[in-house]
C-alpha cells in the first residue's frame, strides 16, 4: 500500500461485499450520487461481458471502483496523482477532473485490494478509452457512458445502442464519434481518446474480416 493511503486504510473496515462496501465508501466521503451511479455501471458492465464474451465478475468489479477517487476534488487530483507518483499529462492538468480514471486505479489496489492487473486497466481507461484496449476495457468505458451520470438522457445514447448492435466497438465508436464531432468545444482532447479514435475503426474493421470466416464453418 502507498502510504498516501494509511490513514485512510486505517478507518476503512471491508465486509467482504464490494458493492457494499464501495457504496458505504463513497457515501462516507459525501458522494452519494458517484455511488448510485458506479453501481449502475457494475450491473451494465456485468450484462455487456454477459453479452459480448467477457468476464462479468471482472466487469463488475470495475464498474464498481471506476469512479472510486471521486473523493477527491478535481482541483486537487493533480495534486494528489503526484503524491501517488502517477504521471499527469498537460491535457490532465488543463482538466484535472479527468485524472480521476488513474487515481481510481489506486484507490481500488490499495484500498480495495484489487490485484487483477485487467480490472485495474479498465478503471484507468474508463473516461477516455486507449489504444490499444481491450474487451474489458471497452465494455467498461461503454458501461459508463451508458449509465450516464447527469440529469436527462446522454444525447449519443440512441446511436450507441443501436450501433451495439453491431459490436461492442461499434458502440465504443458511437460515443467517441460524437466527441469528435464536437472536439472543438471539449476542453481538451486527451491523447489516449485521440489514439482510441485511430485505432477502433482499425479494429472492427478486422472483425469484419475475420467474422466470415468464423460464420462459414
């Protein structure tokens, strides 16, 4: 454990129920609303890897300790990603609510106790995506765009899940897409987005390839 986290690991007491306890946890540090949301996406991450072929346990988890360093202020996590030794980019800087995804890596290694070096991936992934990404990855940056965490419907909602239809990637793509087209507006452009926007339509276009194939058999 990094020793940012003693004194926190100290009054922190598992029960041995993840959700439970991420819920508690959260709630204890006065983001009740993180809470219920990260717990949406632990079930929507579970029903894709259910879906698409993945681990649901392993969604699950994710989904659960995505957004588990919502406890610290986004004018702090500059701050506190250095003291945990984590890189911050200059786009990070300009935005620190978005080095949330890798403080929330910390947070579920050292305070939850996740080991699974897949699991933690995706947490650290869950905002922007990479390149290249996983299935885990992918279906837990869907599932949190799917269980959007404002008031009202996602306005790329629609078009995602219909692109699902198609594939995982297809959906992962919709959302990026819909960043895109408004680039210009976003306060910044994280590099991992820009290089997960490269490298999907290379992906599925190699499922495309490969799916005739495995249908011919």
């Amino acid at each position: 454990m990094h020793p940012f986290f003693e004194t926190e690991a100290r009054t922190f007491q598992h029960s041995g129920d993840t959700a439970a306890d991420v819920r508690r946890f959260l709630e204890s540090h006065g983001c009740p609303k993180t809470a219920e949301h990260s717990i949406r996406v632990g079930a929507e991450a579970r029903s894709l890897a259910m879906r698409f072929g993945a681990d649901p346990d392993a969604a699950e988890t994710a989904g659960w300790l995505h957004d588990s360093s919502a406890i610290y202020p986004s004018a702090e996590r500059a701050v506190v990603a250095r003291k945990l030794g984590i890189e911050v980019l200059p786009e990070e800087e300009a935005f620190p609510m978005i080095i949330h995804q890798k403080l929330s890596v910390a947070v579920a290694r050292d305070l939850f106790g996740i080991t699974r070096q897949d699991v933690l991936d995706a947490i650290g992934c869950h905002t922007t995506l990479r390149a290249p990404s996983t299935l885990l990855d992918r279906i837990v940056f869907v599932a949190d765009k799917i269980s959007w965490d404002q008031a009202g419907t996602p306005p790329y909602l629609a078009e995602l899940n219909a692109q699902l239809e198609k594939s995982l990637e297809h959906g992962a793509m919709a959302y990026i897409g819909y960043l895109w087209s408004q680039k210009a507006k976003l306060k910044v452009v994280h590099p991992w987005l820009a290089d997960a926007y490269r490298d999907l339509p290379a992906v599925i276009a190699r499922q495309e390839v490969t799916l005739p194939l495995r249908n011919s058999r």
